[in-house]
C-alpha cells in the first residue's frame, strides 16, 4: 500500500506540474509547492490527519481554480476525478481528495466553510497561509493587476459578502481586499498550528497597510 501511494503521489507531482501554466498572479506550481509543503507541516501535528490524502488534496487544490475556470467552482473537482481515476486511485480516495478541492476556496466573508475532513481544514489553513504575509501581500497585488483593479480609492468602502456568488463577481480595489479577505484569515484557521503559524504574518500584513496608507496621506 506504501509503495502504490508513492507512485500516484510522484505521477501526481509530475502532472500537476505539468498542467500549471506559467502565471503572473500567484496561481502557479510555485504556490501549489507551497501549500503541499506547508500542508505537510501542519498534518505533522494532527493526529489522525491521512496525509496521503492532505498531500493529494494540496496538489490538486488548484488545478482548474474558480477565478480562471469562468466562475465554476466545480471545475477543480471534475478535473482532478478524471486525474485520480486514470492515476488508479480507489473511489474513496478520489471522494475524500475532491471534498477538498471542491471547498478549499474563500468564499466571502459572511459565507461559512463547508470544509468537513482534517485533512481539507489542513490543506485550507495551508492554501490560506499563502494568501496572507509577504506572499500574500505580493500575490495580492499581482492579482488585482491582472483584474484591473484600482490599488486604492479611498472612496470604495469594503464589502463583507453575504454569498459566493456577491464575492466572485465584486469588482474592488486591492487594499479593500486587505479587509474583505486577509485579514479575516488569520481568525478562520481550522488548526492550532494553521492559527500559530498565520499570527506573525497577519501581524506582517497590519504593519504593511499602516506604512500604506501613512505614505498615501502625504501631501504632494
């Protein structure tokens, strides 16, 4: 059973390598490797956590994301079953790994987690590590440029979402995006490690935003 696990974990790698196109925003093989490694760390400290199937979550949790798949949040899923069952992956194993890419996503601010597996909240407190700190700070930006948004207006007040649909669809600034998701993140870890570990970089972002908005009251 060790051995098969390897081989669908290594032609897992191997593939979702292979399918994450070059990106500018942050959504790219780089940020999966994150979130695989940092999902590791914090399965390491779950009892009970299966972390064949945190790793297979953390792979794939981003193979067809919502935000480039024409706001369908199921495209993940169906991709990532056609994976599995071509990979040989058992029916539970392709059932339990797509719970997790189907509901890994921030959803809005007012929207609560549909995630049920310890190993979906491990992979979530982990995908959700790399969307705050200075990573977080970078992607953001990178993101919010490809969308056309403004860096700043101080005139848009944020939004606190009431649906998924509100969210997806909301056309904001960046900073505004500070408050509508990352700074809400830090509260909404599943995992004692996932809270330990957002603490300091919530506390990097807060510092980020106050030098932001002191250099933007400067007077020209």
């Amino acid at each position: 059973m060790a051995e098969y696990r390897k081989k669908v974990l290594l032609k897992t790698i191997e593939y979702v390598r292979g399918a994450m196109p070059p990106d500018s925003t942050g959504h790219d093989w780089w940020h999966v490797y994150r979130v695989w490694k940092n999902a590791l760390k914090i399965a390491s400290y779950e009892e009970g956590a299966d972390k064949y199937i945190v790793q297979l979550g953390a792979l794939l949790h981003d193979i067809a994301d919502y935000k480039f798949n024409g706001g369908d949040e199921l495209a993940g899923g169906r991709i990532a079953t056609k994976y599995l069952k071509k990979a040989g992956a058992s029916e539970e194993t392709i059932s339990r790994t797509c719970h997790i890419v189907d509901n890994v996503s921030y959803k809005g601010a007012k929207v609560k987690n549909a995630m049920k597996s310890i190993e979906g909240k491990i992979v979530q407190d982990a995908d959700r590590l790399d969307a705050i700190g200075a990573i977080g700070i970078a992607r953001a930006f990178a993101y919010g440029g490809m969308r056309g948004n403004l860096i700043f207006e101080p005139k848009i007040r944020p939004v606190y979402h009431k649906s998924f649909d509100e969210y997806k669809s909301s056309q904001s600034t960046t900073i505004n995006h500070f408050y509508e998701k990352l700074f809400l993140l830090r509260g909404r870890m599943n995992t004692k490690t996932g809270k330990r570990l957002a603490k300091e970089r919530d506390a990097y972002m807060r510092e980020y935003l106050k030098q932001f908005l002191k250099e933007w009251k400067v007077s020209p």
